[in-house]
C-alpha cells in the first residue's frame, strides 16, 4: 500500500511542533505493516540543504505563479518528494511567519500550492507513482482531499488529520477564483466556511475519513467548547471520524541510548537522572537547592495555560521548587516569565528559542514537566516525560487525559498512577496539583514507583499504527500486514 502523507512539517527535516514529530515518526511505524508512506512536504530552505541526492520527477511550469520542481529522494530516514518553489518557500524565518513574526501575507497561495500538488500526485501524474491514499495533516494540507473531491478523475483515497482545531486556514473569499477549483466548489459541501475558505474545513468537509491525535479529543470537538466552529460538520459525519492517539519514536527517545543525555539511564538506574539534572541547573543558572524541578518545554501560548503557569509560579517557588522554562510565543509570555526570573534569581530559568537537545536533557532531568493545557488534541511532551521519568502533570484534557493516571489515592494503591493530573483552566487547581507533587516528590519510594511506571507505559506508536493501516485497508479495500487472513 502506498500513501503519501502531505504535511508543512516533518521532523528532523523541520519542525516548529508535535505535527513535525507525528509526520517523521509515522512512516516507520507504518513500514512495518506493509504501508510506504511518502511524504510531500514544502521546499524550505533548511529542507533544501538536505536534498543534495533528489532527482527530479516532475516539472511545473506554473505553480502558482511561478515555476517549480518536484524534487524526490531519501533524506534522514524518510522518503519525501519535495515542492522546490523558491518563489513560495525558500524564505526566512519559520513555515508560517516571517523573522518579524507576521504571518507572510501569501501563505493562503504557499499550502494552496501544498494541497494541489498532492492532488496531483493522487491523479497519478508522477510516472511511476500512484499512491492509493492521500494522507494529509492540518489546515496547511486541508486543500488536498479537496482538489481530490473536485477532480473528475481522482479515485485516491483521502483521510484528513486534525492536530489542532484552533488554526483553521481562513482566508477572504476572494481568494477562491485563484484556488483552480471550479464554482460549485465554494459551498456548504467544499471549501467555502463563513464566506471566506477555511482550509480545514475543506479537508474535514471533504476527505474520506477525519481523523484527530486522541481519543478524548475526537470526543471534546464534538461540542460547542472545543469543536471551535465545526463541531456541526463533524457530528453530521459522526460514523467517518476517529480519535487515533499519538506515539512517540521510541528510538529517538530513548533514555538508554540518547546522545543529548550527560548520562544515560533505564528504569533499574533511575537514581543516575540526577547527574542531568544538575547539567540542567547549571544550563539555566539555577541554585542547587533539594526541591523538586519543574519544566516547561512548550510554545508560550493561551492554549498551553502559559498565563495560569506565570500566576501559579510564585506558589511554586514558595512550596521549594524550581521552575525552569524552555519555550518561546506570545511576547506577554515570555515577558511575564522573563519578569519571573529577575523576581526569583535562581528559582526560575527561562530559555526562549528552540532547542531540540536541551528539550530531551530537560526531559531526562527535570523531576516533572508541568502541561497546563487548556485544550489538548495530544500533547507529545507528556508523552516523552513518561517515556523519560519526568512525571507529568498536566490538566484533565484531551491527549493529556488519555496518557497519564493521576496519582490519586485508589490509583497509588492500584500500583497505576503515572503523574498528576487536575481540572483544566484556573490558577488554584494549577497550583493545588503542585502542591500535590511536591508531596509527591518528598515521599521518595511513591516517587521512583510513579516514575519507573511512567517509564514502563507503552508511548510507542505500535498500537496506533496498526489503527491507521487498519483504516487505510477499509478505505482501499486493500491488504495490509495486518489482515493476513483476509
Ligand atoms: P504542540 O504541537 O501543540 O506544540 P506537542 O506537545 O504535541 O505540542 O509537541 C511539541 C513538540 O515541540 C515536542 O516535541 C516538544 O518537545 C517540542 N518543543 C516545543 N517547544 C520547544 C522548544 N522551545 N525547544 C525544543 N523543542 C520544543
Ligand atoms: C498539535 C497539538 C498537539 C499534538 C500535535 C501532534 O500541535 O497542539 O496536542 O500533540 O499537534 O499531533
């Protein structure tokens, strides 16, 4: 079975966020089950450096615009063909925004360009490549089952996958006449939402299937709270969307073996984390005091409950832990947390920008990694806590219910519990469940149990994968791997 997988990112080719991790990791996990998933993905310029070995497999007179290049080829691990449009991609900054952080004013042409070459790869106009299914990712890639929908001769099928709600792709109206779909297409059943186009809606209007990254979420965005608009369109295809959780790459994240630790450790020599948690004191210039560590490695945005972090943090510091922050967004954030340190030297480290390996020091040093998420369609950093005995503790929300036991009373006492877990969205319970972890933490025995747990749980991607081949098998009436009967 062949699928093209068609996202803005994909890790370690270039990332701003879980998607990057979802888009590179499956494929491998895919493989296993007899699925080669390819991946389209934009040419940007740190994506061009790496594809020195492409050959050319098609050419494009005018992709919106300008002449492009569909460059295939085998880079780190991953089979991608990539859009070389130079005049849409081979930019600054990251995929979305320019280095002054505004959104680049046609970015509605860049991932319309995204969409229609994915299209027409689906019709087959690459010699000698036909996938059966049209796999794509976020609004960026919402065009793509819609160029599909409206193509007389397209008989690829196409799963849409929402990884956040909140960013729809609204663009004015007047952009549809240059979309290249014909007329009907601007309606209630393509990509017409509000008067303007909302790319994903048209993804989630017109694919095959809907998916989303967990179970709880494809429940949460059924409702008026969190469907953010489009929770009409996904109840009135209720039997056509599904909650697929999240993995994580298990060799990527290892504790064991990865190379970004000063020391590497399993579940029986857990007590040597501390050796990173001091390269992680010292990274961020914090005292060495006995407390508990808490970290943040997050965008600094509403949705991640930053702003209730920044009010919460000074209980923190007065129940003797420290806090130290990996992360950049919104700039009030990251004031407000700049504002923090200078208030508590030595409790309170804030690092802005992305950094890959300090976020796996953090995770293989830190004592618990806070996601106070007001919405959650994931969250992969839980994830990699459990994965790396930095206990989570995190709000009652989509993924981030789905992944981690709270360590309450009846859970301790099954032997179940794997971090913390309280009620979304206000300061008090922020700081109540903070409370309770620094409780936690100073019962030393409960603390290597819930930690060793964590590390114990299965975060791979073997489950979920074995989901999605299932649904492309439905979908194709194929055979994969796994219906060897069939
Ligand atoms: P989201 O995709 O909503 O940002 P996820 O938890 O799904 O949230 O994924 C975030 C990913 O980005 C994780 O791999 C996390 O480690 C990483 N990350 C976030 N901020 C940073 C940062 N400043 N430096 C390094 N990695 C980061
Ligand atoms: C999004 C979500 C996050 C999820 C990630 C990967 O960015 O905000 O919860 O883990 O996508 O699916």
């Amino acid at each position: 079975m062949e699928v093209l997988s068609v996202a803005s990112e994909v890790y370690p080719l270039i990332k701003t966020g879980g998607l990057a991790d979802v888009a590179g990791a499956l494929p491998a996990a895919l493989a296993t089950h007899g699925v080669t998933m390819r991946t389209l993905v934009p040419g940007y310029p740190t994506v061009m450096s790496k594809m020195t070995g492409g050959r050319v497999v098609m050419e494009l007179d005018d992709l919106f615009g300008a002449p492009a290049k569909l460059i295939a080829g085998r880079v780190d691990g991953l089979d991608v063909i990539v859009i070389n449009a130079p005049q849409l991609y081979d930019r600054p900054g990251n995929p979305y925004v320019s280095p002054d952080g505004w959104d680049w004013p046609d970015n509605w042409k860049r991932f319309a360009a995204l969409g229609w070459v994915a299209a027409e790869l689906g019709v087959g106009m690459v010699d000698g490549y036909r996938p059966q299914v049209i796999h794509a990712h976020d609004w960026q890639a919402g065009l793509a089952p819609a160029y599909i929908k409206f193509s007389p001769n397209a008989d690829v099928k196409t799963v849409m996958t929402v990884h956040n709600m909140a960013f729809k792709g609204f663009f004015g109206g007047e952009i549809f006449g240059q979309l290249r779909l014909p007329p009907h297409a601007f309606g209630v059943g393509g990509v017409e939402y509000y008067g303007g186009v909302s790319y994903l809606k048209s993804g989630m209007e017109c694919a095959d299937y809907v998916t989303t990254v967990s179970p709880n979420y494809a429940d949460e965005i059924r409702t008026p709270a969190f469907g953010m608009g489009l929770e009409g369109l996904l109840n009135g295809r209720a039997d056509t969307v599904v909650g697929i959780l999240n993995g994580i790459d298990t060799a990527a994240w290892n504790p064991a073996t990865d190379p970004t630790l000063v020391q590497n450790f399993t579940v029986n020599t857990i007590h040597t984390r501390r050796v990173n948690k001091r390269a992680v004191v010292e990274k961020f210039g914090l005292d060495g005091a006995d407390g508990p560590l808490f970290c943040v490695v997050s965008r600094l945005t509403d949705q991640k409950g930053m702003d209730l972090l920044l009010q919460a943090a000074d209980g923190l510091v007065d129940l003797g832990g420290r806090l130290a922050v990996l992360g950049s967004g919104e700039p009030y954030l990251e004031d407000g947390f700049r504002h923090l340190t200078v208030k508590h030297p030595g409790k309170v480290a804030l690092i802005t920008g992305y950094n890959e390996a300090l976020s796996h020091l953090m995770q293989g040093g830190c004592d618990a990694i806070l996601i106070p998420s007001r919405f959650e369609p994931c969250g992969l950093t839980q994830l990699y806590g459990l994965r790396y005995g930095c206990v989570p503790v995190v709000s009652r929300i989509g993924g981030l219910a789905d992944t981690v036991i709270d360590a309450n009373p009846a859970a301790i006492a099954a032997e179940v519990a794997t971090g913390v877990v309280f009620d979304p969205d206000s300061v008090h319970m922020l700081y109540e469940a903070i409370r309770k972890t620094v409780r936690l933490y100073s019962d030393e025995k409960l603390w290597k149990k819930i930690q060793r747990r964590g590390m114990k749980s299965d975060v791979s991607w073997d489950t979920s994968a074995t989901r999605y081949a299932e649904l492309y098998a439905t979908l194709t009436g194929l055979k994969t791997n796994d219906h060897p009967d069939d």
